[in-house]
C-alpha cells in the first residue's frame, strides 16, 4: 500500500517548516519507507503500520495545534505485489514519455 499525508496546523502561522519536520520524524523513525515532497509525504508498507502511522502524526500536530486538517490518499492493489512501489509508479511514467523527469 502506498499513502500521501499532508498534516496542517491551522492558525499556525505561515512558516510550516518546524510544525512539518516534527511529522516528518515520527515518518523516519517509523521505518517505512516514504518520500517527502512539497504539499505532502507518501509513504509505502503495510496498511496496519500506514494507518497507525497517520494516526500518530495526526495527534503529533494536536500537541502543538489547536486544530489540525489532515489529508490521506491511498493506493492499495491487490492484483500486484510491485516492491518499491513509490519508485516504481514514476518509473512507468519515465517510460510512457522515453525519458526522465525532474527530480
């Protein structure tokens, strides 16, 4: 399964980066492997962890934010067992256009 979370402290302020890094550690210590961008982090494994995880970063943000928006898409199949399914989805992509994207 693969998911991408975007936890925001509302009323916060502008500068997100601090609210943000403090989600991001419980991420990288969770051992699931995960890549960050710019409006959110997707993060690959098993959906008991993934959702465990949410829920983890979800009430992280509550304990400095007095309210808390949290986003979560997930892609889950069942018809394939892909590794690295986070690389692999843009590889296919890479390969529809022959050739490589911006990193």
């Amino acid at each position: 399964m693969i998911a991408e979370i975007s936890v925001i402290p509302i009323g916060e302020g502008i500068d997100l980066a601090g609210h943000v890094a403090r989600v991001v550690k419980i991420i990288d210590e969770s051992g699931l492997d995960y890549k960050l961008n710019a409006m959110g982090t997707v993060v690959e494994g098993d959906s008991d962890r993934i959702f465990d995880l949410i829920k983890k970063c979800h009430n992280k943000m509550l304990e400095t934010a007095q309210r808390v928006y949290t986003t979560v898409k997930i892609d889950e199949r069942k018809d394939k067992n892909i590794k690295k399914t986070i690389e692999h989805k843009v590889q296919a992509v890479e390969k529809e256009l022959g050739r490589s994207l911006k990193k």
